[in-house]
C-alpha cells in the first residue's frame, strides 16, 4: 500500500550528538557511525480515526527518524497496517458496511493526519492482507518447528519456553492477556497464555488457504512477517542472520509491552533462532480530563476533528512535544489553547528582522533532543529565545533557526 505524501525536511549544519533513547530493557546510544537504522512501527486498526494517542505515538518515532536522517544516517522505517481484525468486521457489521471499505476510509483519513502533522513515511507501509502469503509461509514453518499446536479449528503458539521473559507478573500478564484479544481461560490450550497464531474461518469473515485450514492470521505474527520481511528480506526464513538482532527498534504505544511485544519477540525467536528487536520504545498514553482515553468510552479526542474545528496542526504538534513521550498525559480543553499562545509568541518572534542570538538556543535542543527525546526541555529552550527576542537582543538568525525546527522537531512555524 501507498503510503503518505513524503515530507520535505530542511537540512541541518549543526552538529548532533549521539542519540540516546531510554528502551525498555535499558538505555541505547546510536552513534552516528552506523549506515543504516531498521525500525518498525506497530499501526493501526483502521475501524476509527486517529486519536491523540495514536498522534503521539508516530511523533515519537518521527522525531527519531528525523534526528537519524539528520545525521546522515538511512532510516529503514516500516509500519503495518492490521485490516483484518475482530474490531474491524464488529464495526462494519454495525454499520452495515464492508470491512474493506470501512478499512479503505479510515486508512486515508489516517494518512491525511499524519500528512497534516508533518509525519516522515514509513519507506514501506503495509497491509496484512498484502503480506498474506508471506503471513502463511512463516505460521507453516513454525508448524514444521513444532512451535504451534492445533484446537479445535484454531492453531496456537506455545509460548511456555518464553514465560521467564515476562516484563510483568504472571497473575498479571493473564489478566492484561485477557483484556487486550487475549482468551486465557479458553479450555484446552498448553498454556492460558498462549496465543492464537491461525484462526479457523467464521461464517461471513475473509479466509485464505493454508496448510493449517481456511482461515486467518492472528495479531502477533503479522507484525513479525511485515517486519522482517520488509526489513531483513525474503531469505529471514531460510538463511542465518549476521547479527543478533533482526532489526534495531520495535515501536509503539505502551499498551503494546504485553502481549504483543513480548509475543512478536517470543514468534521471531522461533522461527528465525534470533531476537526480534535490538530495543523497544514506547510512547505514553493520552488521556483526557482525568480520564482514560478509549473508544469504549466514547471519548476519543480525534485530529481530524481538532483539524475541522480549525486548530492548526502545527499547534497540534507543538502540544503533543510539550509533554515527555514516555510520560502518561492528559489532554484537557487548556492544553491546545496553551499551545496555541505559545506557538503564536514563537511565530511573533521569527518575524522580526532581528533576534536574539540562536546558534546557542539550537544547540540546547540538540542536546535536549538527544537525550531521549527531550521535547519539553527543548520547548522551554525555545520559549526562553522568544523572552529574550522580546527584551530587544540581537545577533540571531531566523532562517537558520525555522530551519532547525523545522527538521528536528517538525514544526513548520
């Protein structure tokens, strides 16, 4: 599938330190030494509009590729799309639509999102239904493997051999399991966390062919398939890879910890012998007015209506960075209009003919930046140059600061 419209990113003279990111098993430094950085992205379910969660997830990891670009290093970014899903045919179904067109819809209006919110494009972004073959292939061999055992018209992983690598507590991980697609207390299964991997076909789904039966894939060894094949190539299945790690970085929200990262990383070691992601990185969760944020409360905060109700995006962008990307926020009516006087302040001072010095301020939100992705460090660096613009120094130049944040932060001001 197209992805969006590419983004034009100025370049950059300054100089960049390393960049360093806080994943979950631990810190990482990604020196400028390196030719080429793989990431995958998790997307999304296209059954409803992106929210703001989904916003500060991909600005997360927009920042990321900006910063790596920006170092002359090649980001090799993917991102899925999941358009066979539970959610998806309940919705269509509800509304008497077809999955595809109900998919179709949401896809483009996520792209024109993302498009408005100046995210970079993924180099490939992929759909599960166009990666179908290359899905069978890999659940076949992990069939060979013995990795997956059959219940009743439905195969699941074995997941036992993995469980000492849980990031939470058993008695947890069974409860989050069972509310994030999960079915723990399914009767016959090795394991109440195993996972289903090939779903036998239901009356009024899409099936496809396989040695498993007609069916489906399952969440998990989608997002393993578009990865690696996208990332590593076509020989991931029968050749030994050269390094420990399949790719850098997996990314998403951090919803995604358990099951499913720990569940594409448990997939890839079995069926290539090798770990999936050299690090993982996780966004925060947005909530709104104290509460959380879900489509089961009906309280979804979507960018396309912030965009109809006429907020720029820009502003819209600058609100998301004001908060730590791993930090847990909420989103309150305050929050855009703080945004907005903000960024009206900054576009008030780039106007002027003179400045106040800004080689020194660029260099702060290099720095902030390169310190696992400190945007509100490099905002407050960035508000302190409007003070002192306001205060009558000079010395600085416009250009060469739009320019910078424009490439490193995005915010075409």
């Amino acid at each position: 599938m197209h992805s969006w419209p590419s983004v034009v990113v100025p370049e950059t003279r300054e100089h960049l330190p390393d960049l360093t990111l806080n994943g979950l098993t631990g810190p990482i430094t990604i020196t400028n030494q390196i030719d080429h950085f793989r990431m995958y992205v998790c997307g999304i379910t296209p059954y409803d509009a992106t929210h703001l969660g989904h916003a500060a997830t991909y600005l997360t990891f927009d920042l990321i590729n900006r910063y790596l670009t920006s170092q002359g290093i090649s980001v090799q970014f993917v991102e899925n799309i999941t358009d066979i899903d539970d959610p998806l045919f309940e919705r269509a179904a509800r509304d008497n639509q077809s999955w595809q067109e109900l998919g179709n819809s949401q896809v483009a209006l996520f792209q024109s999102d993302m498009t408005a919110l100046r995210i970079m494009p993924p180099v490939a972004y992929e759909s599960v239904t166009d990666s179908m073959s290359e899905i069978i292939l890999a659940i076949e061999k992990l069939a060979q493997n013995g990795s997956i055992y059959q219940l009743e018209s439905d195969w699941y992983f074995k997941i036992s051999d993995f469980l000492n690598e849980l990031p939470l507590a058993y008695a947890d991980a069974l409860k989050i399991f069972g509310e994030r697609g999960g079915d723990p207390e399914k009767i016959g299964k090795e394991n109440p966390l195993d996972p289903v991997i090939w779903i036998g076909n239901k009356s009024g789904e899409p099936g496809w062919d396989s040695k498993l039966g007609f069916g489906r894939p399952g969440w998990h060894i989608e997002c393993v398939v578009i990865a690696l094949a996208n990332l590593v190539g076509d020989t991931y299945l029968t050749s030994s890879s050269a390094n420990k790690y399949q790719i850098d970085l997996q990314g998403g929200g951090s919803d995604l910890i358990f099951p499913h990262h720990f569940m594409t990383a448990a997939m890839t070691k079995s069926l290539t012998g090798y770990e999936f992601a050299q690090t993982y990185l996780h966004a925060g969760m947005v909530g709104l007015d104290g509460e959380k944020m879900s489509k089961s409360k009906g309280n979804l905060v979507l960018v396309s209506n912030l965009l109809k109700s006429g907020y720029d995006a820009m502003v819209i962008r600058f609100a998301l960075l004001n908060e730590h990307f791993a930090t847990d926020r909420m989103w309150r009516d305050t929050t855009i209009q703080e945004a907005q006087n903000r960024v009206d302040l900054i576009r008030s001072a780039l106007s002027r003919n003179e400045v106040a010095p800004t080689s020194d301020t660029i260099s702060k939100i290099a720095k902030a930046l390169s310190n696992n992705l400190d945007t509100p460090t490099a905002l407050k660096a960035l508000d302190n140059w409007v003070k002192e613009t306001e205060s009558g120094a000079t010395g600085g130049s416009v250009g060469e600061l739009s320019r910078f944040l424009d490439t490193m932060l995005g915010l075409a001001l």
